[in-house]
C-alpha cells in the first residue's frame, strides 16, 4: 500500500490565500481581486524570508530584488533597502532626463522587464532606506510611501535627494543627508559615504550644466562584521575610484551594467565594470541593472558571459558573481558562487510517495535491508 500523504489546506505564498482556492473554479474575480492576488507576483515570499531567516554572527545576506534593488541583512537583524524599486514603466522628458540631454532625445520610454519581488507594503521591520540617488528607479515614492507609513526607519541620500524625499513628505527627523566623508551607524554595520561619478544624474534635472557629483549622488559601503558591501547605484567607470579602492577594503562591489545605443551612456559595459573592480581592488564583483529596462537590454547571458571574459581574463584573482532576481548572497559563505541558481525544490521529493514509481522505490528499499 502507498504511503498516505496528508494534504494540509495552507497559504502557500504570504497573501493569505489557500492553496486550495487556486482550485476553486466558481468564485468572484474583480479587478481588485486580480490585483491583489497577481502583484507582487512574487507575493510575500521574499518579506517572509527576509524577516524570519537569522544571520550568522560574521556573516551578511544580501537579496538582490532585480533591476537596481537591494536588501541587505546584518547579523544583528538591521534590514535595509538600498535602491529599491516598487513602481512600473515610466516616461521620461527632455528637460529633466539626464539620459534625453546626453541623447538629444525628446522623450524615452523605460519599459519594465522584471517582476516586482517584494510587497514593500509588508515589512515589520526595516532600519533604513539608503537612495544613491534622486533617480526614479532609486528614490521611489511607492517605496518610500510604503516604508514610511509602516515602518519607523530612517532615509538616507544625498543633498539632491534629499530634496525628493522631503517632497514626498517624510519630515526631517527621519532623514540623513549623506555627505561624502562622513557616515552613519546602524544596526550591524557602519555606513560610509563614498564617492559616486554618475554622469547622468548630475545632468538629471531643470539645469542647463552639470551639477556637483557629491550633491547628486553617493556610494555606500556597508562595513560589517563579515565583510564590506559597496552599492555603487548607476555610476558610471572614473579614474577616481582608485583612490577608493587604495583607501578603503571593499569585499564585495555592486554596480550597474548594461547595453547602450550609440549616442547615449546610461549604463556601464562589461569592460567597464571589470575596469571599475580592478580600480575598486574588490574581491567580488556583482553587475545589476542589466535585466529590467528595454532600452539598455541586450542577451542577459551575452552580457555576463563577456563580464566574466573580461574579469577572468585581465583580473583573475577578482570573483565575479551572477544572481538571478530573487537571489539570496550571503557573504563570505558564497564568494566562489559564480552563478546563482534557484532551488530546485527537490528537498522535498520522496521517491516511495511517487505515483510512477514509488512501488518499485520501496521494493529498493527492501532490498537495502
């Protein structure tokens, strides 16, 4: 006789909804149903994860959430959002679009490609929202909004940042201006401000010139216990980071790549990446960005095959890592990752439960004794 499995009626993905219910053929839909029920698609899978799992002493993780979003973890339970993007395709004008007045463009359209991973709506805590910059897709009102209204975490940015985040109405007191050379202490980790040579933001806006490097952008450098974490947000490659990297221990770097129609760079090509970790003197390197625009899409594995080329050919002693979104790092177990793939789930197969074969299974089993 095969083994009995009981089949508990239980939510399977953080909405609340029971596995049962998919089933359930004869009941009302509406679009807000819908809604609730299809975004995030990812439901609250990642929130439960992120909130339930324990650091290790002398360990971090990182969840890479896709385009330019990140979550770290520090193991005294600080959860921060770093670039964390909740909204969807956008549109963008020429007198305010750094990348229209590098173009000569009068319009462009950002077509999302990525799922939205996380319900930003769902956290019970989160320490800080850290924005690199003023930038749509890195200082989003549906994030700030959501962290805002249901959390007590501070926000952090640079002076032009800033500026946005008080529009979206969080007070004073909730907010750090991020000045290079200085830092913050949170829970777990030191923060440093660093340098950032973003060429677009600092054309983003109503000026007619380039505005400071420093006033519209940072880079942060997470120190902790297991390592230093550098979230370098949409720079582009400066000679300047050498002298970052001559200064300051930077295990793991993370920073934007993409492809770029001649005319325009908004993102950095593989061989810049690669040049930006050699200046950085960084362990491991971790490209992002690549997958959620259209207009600086290109083969995701042509990309990241030509990455790691460039990395392994020129800097071998420098790690690369490729997540795929939804990804959990977690440093230093996994700085030999190389590429990420998701859980296959198998841990939960039984074979003697099969259908097809769990009689012959069981038979093996016998015969082992």
């Amino acid at each position: 006789m095969a083994n009995h499995i009981e089949h508990k009626v239980v939510p399977t993905d953080g909405r609340g909804i029971l596995a049962g219910d998919y089933l359930n053929q004869d009941r009302e839909i509406t679009r807000d149903i819908w809604m609730r029920e299809s975004f995030p698609e990812w439901g609250t899978f990642l929130n439960l994860e992120i909130e339930n799992i324990q650091v290790e002493k002398g360990k971090v993780c990182i969840w890479w959430l896709g385009g330019p979003s990140w979550i770290l973890k520090t193991d005294e339970g600080g959860i921060f959002f770093i670039d964390v993007y909740s909204g969807p395709s956008h549109y963008t004008q020429y007198y305010y679009c750094g990348v229209c007045k590098q173009a000569g463009a009068p319009d462009i359209n950002w077509m999302r490609m990525n799922p939205q991973l996380i319900d930003p709506w769902q956290f019970n805590r989160l320490d800080g929202v850290f924005c690199t910059h003023k930038h749509q897709d890195h200082c989003d009102i549906y994030t700030v909004k959501a962290a805002l209204q249901t959390t007590d975490c501070m926000f952090y940015g640079p002076e032009d940042t800033v500026v946005k985040l008080k529009s979206f109405q969080v007070p004073d007191s909730r907010i750090t201006t991020c000045r290079v050379g200085e830092s913050v202490q949170v829970p777990g980790a030191e923060v440093e401000f660093l340098m950032n040579y973003d060429e677009t933001v600092v054309r983003t806006g109503d000026q007619t010139t380039p505005e400071p490097y420093e006033k519209m952008a940072v880079s942060f450098l997470f120190k902790t216990s297991a390592g230093n974490i550098m979230f370098l947000g949409d720079t582009w490659y400066h000679d300047g980071y050498a002298a970052i990297g001559q200064n300051f221990d930077i295990d793991v770097a993370i920073f934007d790549m993409g492809r770029n129609a001649p005319g325009a760079t908004d993102k950095m090509s593989p061989y810049d990446c690669a040049r930006l970790g050699e200046a950085l003197q960084a362990k491991v390197l971790i490209p992002d960005h690549y997958d959620n625009w259209a207009n600086t899409a290109s083969d995701p594995e042509l990309l990241v095959n030509q990455f790691e080329r460039i990395v392994h050919e020129n800097t071998p002693e420098i790690k690369t890592c490729i997540l795929r979104q939804g990804a959990r790092f977690t440093y230093p177990d996994q700085a030999d990752m190389g590429r990420y793939r998701y859980p296959n789930q198998s841990d939960k197969y039984n074979a003697v439960n099969s259908q097809t074969y769990g009689e012959m299974a069981r038979k093996y089993q016998q015969m082992k004794g």
